[in-house]
C-alpha cells in the first residue's frame, strides 16, 4: 500500500509502499476512504509531540472494513467507520468511572514480541500513530478505536469528525457543558475552534466571539454561528473581548496551543468564568498565569482533551447532527487532495491558510 511516511523531524513526509499485517486477535483491517489532517500532525512532524521516527502519521480517519480478526464482534466486513486516538480498555478507573478519553492504554500497541502491524519495503518496523496511522491507503486497527456509523454518511466530512470537530464540539458539550443564552469566545479558527464554535452554537449560547488573525477565518466563523469577530492583529484582542462582552466571557476557549493567547484566554474570561484549554501547547513549555486570577476572581482553568469524548457515543451523535443540518461540515473543508500532495497541505497549515484539508483515498 501507499503511505505518507515521517522519516525524521523537520523533514517533508516520504510517499512509500508499505506493508500491512493481518489482523489479528481483536484487530480491523480498513480501507482508508478519508483522512483529515489535523495539526497534532504537524506537531509530531515538528518534535512538539514526541513520536519516534519513521511512523506513518495521520489520526483523523473514515473507511470501510475489509476484514475482523479473532474475537471481533462490533464489526463486519463493509461496515464504515470512524478512527478515533482515544482507544479504551473497558477496565480501568477512568474507563469505569466514564472518562474512556483518559484510559492510560489508549496508545498502546500490539503485545511486546508480535509482529509489527506496519513494515516498510524492506519488512522493516514502522511506528503506527496512535493505533491508526491514517496516511495510508489501509489501517489495521485496535477494534476499540473505531465506531461504526451510518451507511448515508459521507466518508469525506466524517473524517473530520475523528479529531478536530470531536474535540471542538466536546470541548463545548462534555467537558463544560455550555448552558444557553451563556458568553463564548473561541480563540483560534482552524478546524477546531471552528467546531468549538458550532457546538456554542448549537446548544443555544448568547453571544458567540471568534478571536483570530486571518480575516478569511473570521469570515468563515460568522457562518458557521460566531456572532461576533474579532481580528487578533487589529489592536489588543483582550481588550475588544472585554468591551463586546462587559468585561469578559463566561466561557473561553483557547484553540491555538499558544502561550501568548493562553494568557489571553484567562484575561477574556469574566469573574466567575471558565477558560478552557483545547489547543496543544508544546510539552517542554510552561505558560505563567495570574494565579490572583483564579483565586480573587475565582476564574477556573479547565483542561480539554479530544472532546472529553465517549466516541462510540458521541460520534454516531455528531454525525446525525451533520445529516439534519445543525453541524456544517462542508464549510469547514478547505480542499480534497490526494496522498501525494500530503506536504503541500502541511505547508498550508503553517501558513494558516486552510480551516481542514481531506486527503481522499479512491
């Protein structure tokens, strides 16, 4: 098969013919239909996440399944389906307690000695990205990080809902529970806070502001339910935050992974509000806060993580969001490539000039 392989840091992705296993006890094989690519992508690429050289990247997928290995009963051969990094044990405290998103297994691999689910032409290992590897035309998966969904969805828009609109619309849904008629901002209109915004939306929040610096993403966030914008690079954006919401928001949403706007995120919140951390800041990075915030003005700082998400419950949920209309997805795609245009799409995106780029498979 073809893959978008990561042979080293700060380097474009190499286009090679892969090898792929059968699957084995409690493992899908898929055809790759989809994959969104998503800007944990880039970080991997870019040594901000620590992910070892070669691997083939790519979480945010949809396919179909070609074939189940022992034990799998959720799925079928021509089931489609969504991929998703946070794979749970069913077992462990956070799993029962009902948080699957924090299950400490979700990254682990094969059993220590086993064949490796991905070889290069050499039948040499290759790292698999959280369980998926998605820039590749097939996945061989753990069976629980996938979901099935229905048969009438597009694999193209449900891609996207794998990573980035999963952990915008959670971040607003789950993991805050954002009431109606409340104050949200979202700082950061790329896929993710684009979906953060649709979920303020779709419960019915008051007054929506979209913080970026790119006027075309603005633009796009008014149609997709900002009601306000406010351009980042025109002036103090903490400041504009301030005097459209009468000194701060009840509700922030920082969907950059910035020091700098992370510290915006807790100024633009009100008294008593919640600034939510949704965007990847690098993990070598510490970002100094105003703890007198926090406590004088009892501001809470929450972490968000893909969505908070219960995917198998969630996603067949956003999908039918998509279909009776409340969720846009369509607006959100910048354009379709092929596998082979992988490195100019991640250029792209350094350059901010899409919201989400699909690579389709045919």
């Amino acid at each position: 098969m073809q893959a978008a392989v990561m042979r080293r840091n700060h380097a474009p992705l190499e286009i090679e013919e892969a090898g792929i296993d059968e699957p084995g006890s409690g493992e899908v094989l898929l055809k790759t239909s989809a994959s969104g690519i998503c800007h944990s992508d880039l970080h991997v690429i870019e040594g901000s996440l620590p992910v070892p050289p070669p691997c083939i990247l790519g979480h945010e997928p949809a396919g179909v399944v070609e074939a189940v290995g022992e034990g799998v009963t959720d799925f079928a051969p021509g089931d489609r389906v969504i991929g998703c990094l946070t794979a749970w044990c069913g077992v462990c405290r956070f799993c029962t307690q009902g948080r699957p998103y924090l299950c400490p297994t979700q990254f682990v691999g094969r059993p220590e000695g086993s064949a490796p689910r991905l070889t290069d032409a050499r039948g040499e290992a290759i790292g698999q990205f959280a369980n998926l590897s998605s820039f590749a035309e097939r996945m061989l998966c753990p069976e629980r990080s996938l979901v099935r969904i229905r048969d009438d969805m597009p694999l193209d828009r449900a891609s996207l809902i794998g990573c980035g609109v999963t952990t915008g619309l959670g971040a607003a849904l789950n993991t805050v529970h954002v009431p109606a008629g409340a104050s949200v901002v979202v700082i950061g209109c790329g896929g993710v806070g684009l979906a953060a915004i649709q979920g303020a939306r779709i419960v019915g929040a008051g007054r929506i502001v979209a913080v970026d610096a790119q006027p075309w993403k603005l633009d796009l966030a008014e149609k997709l339910g900002a009601s306000h914008c406010v351009d980042a690079s025109d002036g103090d954006p903490v400041a504009a935050v301030q005097a459209l919401t009468g000194g701060g928001a009840d509700f922030v949403f920082e969907c950059i992974g910035l020091a700098a706007t992370v510290q915006q995120a807790i100024g633009m919140t009100v008294r008593g509000g919640t600034a939510v951390l949704v965007g990847v800041v690098p993990i070598t990075e510490m970002v100094p806060i105003p703890a007198a915030d926090l406590t004088l003005q009892e501001k809470r700082l929450v972490g968000s993580y893909m969505g908070s998400n219960r995917f198998r419950f969630d996603m067949p949920k956003y999908v039918d969001f998509y279909m009776d209309g409340r969720l846009l997805l369509d607006e959100m795609i910048s354009s379709r490539i092929g596998l082979d245009e992988v490195n100019e799409a991640l250029d792209r995106m350094r350059k901010g000039e899409a919201a989400r780029q699909v690579i389709v498979f045919d």
